[in-house]
C-alpha cells in the first residue's frame, strides 16, 4: 500500500519541482531589467523660478529694502549712520537683480526708478520707465479711488515685461497696508504664495531693533521689478538642483511583479494539482503542519523576499559584487546563478508548500480547524477533554520547552556564579554567540526587524532585571554577613548562596576565623588614642608657643607699658592652656568611663535658662536672637546638675561662635512619657560640609581651619555627658541648619533618696 502511495506521489513531486524550477528560472530571467533599473543614471529636477523665490531670502530682503529705500528719499538717518550702525544688509545684494521705484499716494515718483542690475542700459531704464508709468497711469484711470482700492481692482498691467514684481504700499501712519505680487513667470497659486511669505517677512521686519532708529515708510508705494534677463541671473546664483535616484530592487517592476505573479502561478497549482489524483500530495506527512506554523512561516518568507536580505542578494547580483571576482560569464558568475536559482527555488517552494498545506481545510472543512491547529489542541487539553493526539502534541512541545528552559538555566545559572578568579571567556563567548545569533535573524527581517528589535529588547530588558534583582539578593545576602561581622557576631556562620560573590563571602569567613570582636575594639582604641596624641600636640602648641615667645619678651623688656601689655597677653594665654587641659582631663575621664557622677534632683527648666543668662554676654557679642521654647512648670529629672548644665553651656557657647550673626536660634524642649527631648537650631555662618557622625569626636571641629577660640572638645564633652546620663546626643544638618537633638530620659529616683527626701519634708513641717 505505501509503494502504491509513493508511486502515486513521484508523479506529482516532479511535476511540482519541475513547477518551482521553471519560476526560479522566470525570476533570474528578470535579472537583466533589473540591472537596467539599478544602472539607471540618477535624475535631475532643477527648482523652478517660484520655488526659488519661495526658498531665498528675497522676502526678508525686500521687507528690509522698504525702510532703506524710503531713507534714501527722507534723509531722516543718513545712509553713513545706516552702514555704519547696521553694516551691509542682504537687500543691497539683491537689489542688484531689480527695479526699484518709490511712489506716493497718487502715484507719482518720489526717486527716479533706477536699474540696479550689473548690466545698465536702455533696456533697464525703459523698465523702470514701465514701473513709473504704470502708477501714473493707475492715478489717471481713477483719480476718486483711493490707493490701495485702485491697486485691488485694476488689471494687472504693471507687471508687462516683469518676470517677478512685488508692490509695498504704506500708509500714513507708516503701516503696511499691502502686498501684491505678480510677473509673467508667475501662475496666480504662485503669487498668491509668495504673497502671503513675503507678509509674514514685513511683519517680523517691524520687530527687528535695527529697524527703530529708521523711519518708516509713510504714505507711499514701493515697487520692486525683475526683468527677464535678471530673472536668469538670478536662478543662476539661487536656483538649485534635485537628484532622484532609481528605486530599490524590491520596489522596480521587474522584481516585484514577478514575484507576485509566481506566487499566485504556484498557489493556484497548489489548489488545483491535487484534482489529478495522480498529481495530488497534498495528503503526504510534510504538508501535515498546525495552521499557526504554516502562517508563521509564510509570513517570514514573505518579509524576507519583500524587505530582507533576498532584494540586496539580486541587487549584488545583478551590480556582479556579490561573490569577489564575479564578472559577467566567468565560473564565480555561475556559482552566484546557482545559489540564486537554488535560493528562489526554496523561496518559492516555500509559498507552495504553505498554500498546499492551508489547502487541507477545504478538504476537511471543520475538522481541519479542531486537528490542525495549536490553539484547539490547547483549549482540549486543559479543559481535560483533550484526545491522544492532543496529549501527545503537548507532551512533545512541553517537552521541547523544558528543555529550553533547562539549557537558559544553565545558562544562567553559570551567569550567577562566574567565578573571575578563573578565565571567563567561554562563558562570554557563549554570550555573544547567543546574542550574535538572535540579532542576525532580527536583521534578516528588515524593516519587520524592527518590532523583532522591540520584542527583544523587552525580553532583554525582563531578563536583565531578573539577573540584576538576582544579584542584588545575592548582594543583601552578602551585605547582611558583613553587618554581622561589623556588629561583632563573630561566631555566626555564613553559608547562603551568594552567586558570584562566592569569593568574596569565602574571604569573609577567612576574616570570620581570624578577628574577634576584642581585637576590633582594641584597633579602635589605638585609633582613638593616635587622634588625640594628634589633636592634642596641635591644640597645646599655640598657647604654649605664644607663651614662651613673651616670656623672652619680657625679660628683655625694659618698657613698663610694654611690660603690662605683655603679661596680659601672658595672663590670656595661660587661662586658655588651663581650658584647654582641663576640658582635657574630662574628655579623658568620660570616655574611660571613670567620671563620678553625682546624681540628684533637677529642674532641667531652670537650668538651661541659667546656662542662657549666663552666657548672655557672649549671645550679645554674637547679636543672636534666642527664641526659647520651654514648659512653664518645673521639670524634676534624676541628673547630674553640674554634668547637665555643662552640656547646655557648652553647645549654646558652641552656637554663639558659629551662628551667623543677625539671625535667630531656637532652644525648645519638649515634655515626652518617658523622656524630655531638647533641640537647638542655628543657622551657620559657614557652610556646613562636615561629617555630622564625626563632629562629636574628640578635637573635630566644624571650621576645618581651626580658627576660632576653643578646646575642639564642647561637643564631645557634652556627648560624653549625656551618654553617662543614658541619653543621646545626635547632630543634623540641613543647608545651612544646624540642629543638635537631647534625648534625657526620665531615670527612676532610688528608693533610699526617696526616703531622705521624705524625711527632710517631714522635719520642715
């Protein structure tokens, strides 16, 4: 039985080769009209007079001309002053191409018309004779008229023997009241173009600065004329060219309706060959495709005949550039025919092999849709009522689509933990093979690759943001291991999958191994103790210095006055190194956790307004304004008093050096369940570009010159202060804002100082 079918089939699968063979060979046929339309030499359109005008500058120019020539005739500025103030203007060039005249109400002339052309004669003069004639004689046709309706409504007979002419009429008030342009080598369409442009130039001429110091034209008619002879002078300087070149080789006729025509020759074969039953394979295994992929790649072969690679194929062909050496006859030559015959073969074979596979659904009319296509198969088979052809087709695509899904995981799997210690060049090649593959096919559909471009670009874009969200877990992951190493938890393995940052989590656990949190704090502590060996030598040293330099003074100081002047100098000296190495020793002491703290009850109120009066006179010296913002009752804490009001002393000092004079500072407290909250604000006289996390260490300054009077340690004092006091200090910046936030919490009274407290109340009463 499947001899009998083949044998059946061998007649019609010739039939349909010889078929194919004869349209590839109908398609090289054409390859010589095709070569005639691609040697085709370029052609040239020259613009013509009205596009010329249209596309120069003479409309801004004449719009120009009307003020310069109506001052020839004013005088009001002298033409020296124009050419001097203004320079050359473009009109003067152009003039060269025309008759002017100027013209009153009544049409008469105001200069005489002169030929502005390179070639003077008695040609030019009768021009500019026409021009003024033709203003007289529309004075004498219709003397009750006035201008600008007699220039509406009579005949366009000034424009006799003018190629180009162009009327400006003003008027007494020096506004443009008209254009009219017209010329024998102008249709009406044209004038009333050139019309409208040239409007649109004088409007934008009014504007113009130059033109305010030059009197505008008033009352009076400007004529502008250009003769036959100057017209060809001027396209000469202004015309210009256009090249059209022959279309491409998918757009010529040889190419295009051939190619149509074959494809309808094989689709009707294909629909018609199968009524000879000898002829028919249609019903053999190759033509037995789902509709969705016969339409795919119909479409494809399609696009790529019509916009893809197949038309610069025959371009290169048919120009003998295809193959290097190709010349007309040769064997190269051959060998290029033969891969055309053999690509038009397949090309075509293509359409025929899609029409007789889509021929099937009018021999199986419904059924065809219900067996042969995708979308069916997939609506049986998750509603559950799919048959085995349903489930087997599913079977074979789902499993080509986990093995895709398991090549890109490897793939991405390797992608997330290349490790760059090792050579990474396989893994890259295998990158730019994949994306090399994909961008040659998107190029292969032409003008269609660009909605391919954007369908990759958007799965790109999906799987780059997957691999970077990827990584950035891997990263957090990594992240949350340093934190722990930072915070001190030493002893807490870290073992999470970290991709590529492998090496550097098997480096953590090397440091995991061999730091300990002891270890950390001693580095910190050396640290600390460098920066203050540091700070402390550059801060002694100035009073130490001035100290020695007018003790020798002094002792050779014969002057009593001098003498005084000297020992104060002295005297400020010494009060400054005693500030100095007393802020010292406490700064020492708090962060050695070695200062005794004498804990009692306080009213916080009352002692911060204390710290303000007294330190009235350096707020006064610094003109500050201090807005306070305080609870109107006491407010008993459980704090050391002279800790606390040091704190207070030393960041309102603080603000009195370094806000900017003539502005407000703000000193509020706030009441909380558990805590009282105080914030100082200021606004700096210098910009505020430092560390807010370092300027509570020791010797850090908020001035990096180190120009003001002070120890370096107020802050650091009053951090020190507050944190023996459970409570913190935090500064902020904003712009110029500098702020300082207390936090003091409300510490519990001991039991025994309660009960000596009750005593003493009971002994008053």
């Amino acid at each position: 039985m499947d001899t009998k079918l083949k044998n059946s089939h061998k007649r019609g699968i010739i039939i349909t080769v010889i078929l194919l063979a004869f349209c590839a060979v109908m398609m090289l046929s054409q390859y010589d009209s095709i070569r005639g339309t691609v040697e085709t030499a370029p052609t040239a359109y020259e613009a013509s007079f009205a596009d010329t005008l249209m596309e120069s500058s003479i409309g801004q120019d004449l719009a120009e001309g009307n003020y310069l020539v109506y001052n020839q005739y004013s005088y009001d500025t002298d033409p020296a002053d124009v050419l001097s103030d203004y320079g050359q203007r473009n009109f003067e060039l152009t003039a060269k191409y025309l008759d002017v005249g100027l013209y009153d109400a009544e049409g008469k002339p105001l200069t005489e018309a002169r030929a502005q052309t390179e070639d003077v004669g008695e040609a030019d003069a009768a021009e500019t004779a026409d021009i003024t004639d033709a203003a007289e004689d529309r004075t004498d046709t219709a003397e009750t008229m006035s201008t600008t309706d007699r220039r509406l409504q009579e005949p366009d007979e000034e424009s006799a023997g003018y190629a180009f002419r162009a009327e400006y009429t003003f008027s007494a008030d020096g506004q443009l009241a008209g254009i009219q342009v017209d010329g024998t080598e102008l249709r009406p369409e044209e004038e009333y173009d050139l019309e409208n442009q040239f409007l649109v130039y004088a409007q934008q001429t009014e504007n113009e600065e130059y033109i305010s110091s030059i009197t505008s034209p008033q009352d009076v008619t400007v004529i502008y004329g250009m003769n036959a002879e100057s017209m060809d002078a001027f396209m000469e300087k202004n015309a210009w060219v256009e090249e059209e070149y022959p279309p491409d080789v998918a757009y010529t006729h040889a190419y295009r309706d051939t190619l149509d025509t074959l494809w309808v020759l094989v689709i009707l074969a294909a629909l018609l060959l199968p009524f000879r039953k000898k002829l028919d394979i249609s019903e053999m295994k190759l033509f037995d495709v789902p509709f969705e992929a016969v339409l795919l790649v119909w479409f494809l072969t399609a696009t790529v005949c019509l916009d893809g690679p197949v038309p610069y194929i025959v371009e290169h062909t048919v120009e003998d550039t295809l193959l290097p050496g190709m010349q007309m006859g040769n064997g190269i030559w051959l060998l290029a025919m033969a891969f055309n015959f053999a690509m038009w073969f397949v090309l075509i074979g293509v359409f025929f092999w899609a029409a007789t596979s889509l021929r099937a659904m009018f021999r199986m009319k419904g059924v065809y849709w219900r067996e042969r296509t995708l979308t069916a198969k997939l609506i049986r088979h998750y509603r559950g009522r799919g048959t085995e052809s349903d489930e087997e087709m599913v079977r074979k695509a789902g499993g080509v689509i986990r093995r895709m899904k398991a090549f890109f995981a490897r793939q991405y799997d390797a992608l997330q933990h290349i490790d760059f210690r090792e050579k990474t060049n396989r893994t890259i090649l295998k990158i730019v093979i994949i994306n090399y593959i994909i961008l040659a096919i998107v190029c292969f559909l032409w003008y269609y690759g660009a909605l391919a471009l954007i369908i990759y670009s958007v799965l790109l874009f999906l799987f780059l943001r997957k691999y970077v969200k990827d990584l950035q877990g891997k990263y957090q992951l990594l992240l949350k291991s340093t934190n722990r190493l930072a915070e001190g938890h030493l002893d807490v393995p870290i073992d999470e999958d970290v991709g590529i940052f492998e090496p550097i989590q098997d480096e953590l656990k090397k440091i995991q191994k061999g730091f300990k949190k002891a270890v950390d704090e001693e580095v910190k502590n050396e640290r600390m103790k460098t920066e203050l060996v540091t700070n402390v030598s550059h801060d002694l040293r100035t009073p130490l210095t001035a100290i020695i330099t007018y003790t020798d003074l002094l002792k050779n100081e014969k002057d009593e006055e001098k003498r005084k002047e000297y020992i104060e100098v002295l005297e400020k000296k010494n009060l400054r190194l005693k500030v100095l190495i007393e802020d010292l020793f406490e700064i020492s002491k708090a962060a050695s956790k070695n200062v005794v703290m004498h804990f009692m009850k306080v009213d916080i109120v009352d002692l911060i307004k204390q710290a303000g009066l007294e330190n009235d006179n350096k707020i006064k010296a610094a003109d500050l304004d201090f807005r306070w913002k305080l609870p109107d009752h006491k407010l008993i804490m459980w704090l050391d008093s002279q800790k606390t009001y040091r704190i207070f002393e030393n960041l309102i000092v603080n603000i009195t050096k370094y806000a900017m004079p003539h502005t407000r500072v703000y000193i509020e407290m706030e009441e909380r369940e558990n805590e009282v909250h105080i914030s100082m604000k200021n606004i700096s006289a210098s910009e505020l570009n430092f560390d807010t996390e370092e300027i509570t260490d020791r010797f850090v300054r908020g001035d990096a010159s180190r120009n003001t009077e002070g120890s370096g340690l107020g802050l650091a004092i009053a951090k020190s202060f507050v944190e023996l006091q459970h409570g913190s200090l935090k500064i902020s910046t904003e712009a110029d804002l500098f702020r300082a936030d207390i936090v003091l919490p409300k510490l519990p009274v001991p039991p025994e100082d309660e009960q000596a407290e009750q005593a003493e109340r009971d002994a008053e009463h």
